[in-house]
C-alpha cells in the first residue's frame, strides 16, 4: 500500500517493457495495443458483476483505452496509473496520475484492479502480485493479460528467414528481455498465483494470435524492434539481420505466432 508521489522525469519503464512511451514509436505501440487488445479486454470485463459505480485501478494505462472503456461501462471512478502519462488524458470518471507501480500499489479498496502486459515485465512481479490483493474490496476483481512466448515462424517468405528469425528471437526473448527481469512463463502461473493466494471464481482465457506480413502484429512486433534496437545489437544481432527481420514482417506471404495471451480474473472472497 502507498500513496502516489511524483518520480523523477527520466525514470521509465525502458528497461522492462523494451519501448518508451514518450516517442514517436512509443505512442504508435500505445495505439496498436489498444486496436490488438481492447476487444478481448472488453469482452472480458463486461463478464465481471462489479457494484454500481466502483472504485477501479488501472496500471500500466498507457493511453487510457482500457479505463475510459471501464469508466463508461460501470459509470464509477478509475484511478488511472503509468509512468509516463503524456498519453493519459483525464476524461470522466479517470484520474491519470504518474506512478511507479515498482514503489508500491495505490492505496485502496478497489472493486476492480486490472493490468495488461505489466507483471511479466516485472522482476518483482510475485510482491506486486500480493500487493494487489492486498489493495482489493471484499468481493473485488483482479484482471491480469500477459503474454508468453509462441515463437512460432510458420511461413517464411524466404528458407534463410527461418535462421534470422531464430537469431532475432534469441537476442530479444532469451538475451535483452530475462537480463531485464521479464518471465515469459508468468502468464500461465497466474492461474495457480491466484488461486494459492486465496481468490475465488478464478478462470483463464488463453489466445495465441496468427500474425500475417503487414498485419497489426507484425506493424506491432517491427516497431518494438525499432525501439529495442540498440539492446539488441549489444546482444549480438546484426543491423543485416535486423534489417531483414523487418522486411520479413511486411511480406505478405509471411505467417507467423509471436506471442501467447493469457487473461486471468480472480475474485476476493467477502469473508
């Protein structure tokens, strides 16, 4: 439990989630994320029975999508969370602040507490995760997205993309990003998180999206590699190799599962 305080403007989340959300890039990733994501989100929380107007958290809020939708849907107030809230406008019912979640979790009760690709960036992910249920209402939801790793290349447009694809894979998801603290298997611990901390009607949602050449995924996947580029070269990648991933991932023929989605909800018993 904390209150929010200000930190410091050069302090982000770079080093976890491999993309800034200042840039250029960074808002292009927010918007993607959201056009990729919002619809299963949605789905998943118009399930929830939530008391009439509840008090709801938000982390990691990027451009606010997510707790605008659940502003609107349950007509209560969002407390809306990330570090960098250039993105983050406040509309009816959200109240953007600027938060480390790495210092601790808002002070609540929340009836409703919902992440999306947050813990797994996390290395103290298991804390935070104790910390959120800490910070829910008797009764209160807890919604985690993460994702894991498919690595899946099922249609390359040329036989020696199968070796780049390797190589780019290995530098991103098996170098850059556990160096950082990222657990790719941590959305599928979440289930069992949930239900050995005590919550109830606990249920998973698992999705692993076909990303085809010049299709959102891979507009997605391409510009994370452009903001992650300086990582991976250190790792090892070469700029050739780079150069024909992103190419890879505008042709056509190109077919590919980048990454597993898993969405877990679990609720706080009343007594």
């Amino acid at each position: 439990m904390t209150t929010m305080k200000p930190i410091s403007p050069n302090d982000h989340y770079f080093d976890h989630y491999l993309f800034d959300n200042g840039s250029d890039l960074g808002a292009q990733q927010l918007n993607s994320l959201s056009a990729l994501f919002d619809g299963t989100t949605r789905s998943v929380l118009s399930t929830l029975p939530l008391p009439a107007s509840p008090n709801s958290l938000e982390i990691g809020a990027g451009n606010g999508s997510v707790a605008r939708m659940i502003a609107e849907q349950t007509g209560g107030q969002v407390v809306a969370i990330d570090l960098d809230t250039t993105h983050l406008p406040r509309t009816p019912g959200v109240e953007p602040h600027r938060h480390d979640i790495r210092e601790g979790v808002p002070a609540g009760p929340f009836d409703l507490i919902h992440a999306r690709l947050v813990l797994t960036h996390l290395p103290a992910r298991r804390e935070i995760f104790a910390q959120l249920i800490d910070e829910l209402a008797p009764g209160g939801w807890l919604v985690l997205a993460d994702v894991g790793l498919a690595d899946e290349l099922l249609v390359a447009p040329e036989e020696s993309d199968h070796d780049v694809w390797r190589k780019y894979n290995d530098a991103a998801y098996r170098q850059v990003g556990p160096a950082a603290g990222h657990d790719y298997l941590w959305a599928e611990q979440t289930e069992a998180a949930m239900f050995g901390a005590g919550l109830s009607e606990v249920s998973a949602e698992h999705l692993v999206p076909l990303a085809r050449g010049g299709g959102p995924w891979a507009v997605y996947q391409s510009n994370l590699s452009k903001q992650a580029e300086a990582p991976l070269l250190a790792a090892g990648l070469s700029m050739t190799d780079m150069d024909r991933y992103r190419a890879m991932l505008i042709d056509p023929e190109f077919r590919a599962r980048f990454f597993s989605l898993t969405y877990t909800a679990g609720r706080k018993p009343t007594s």
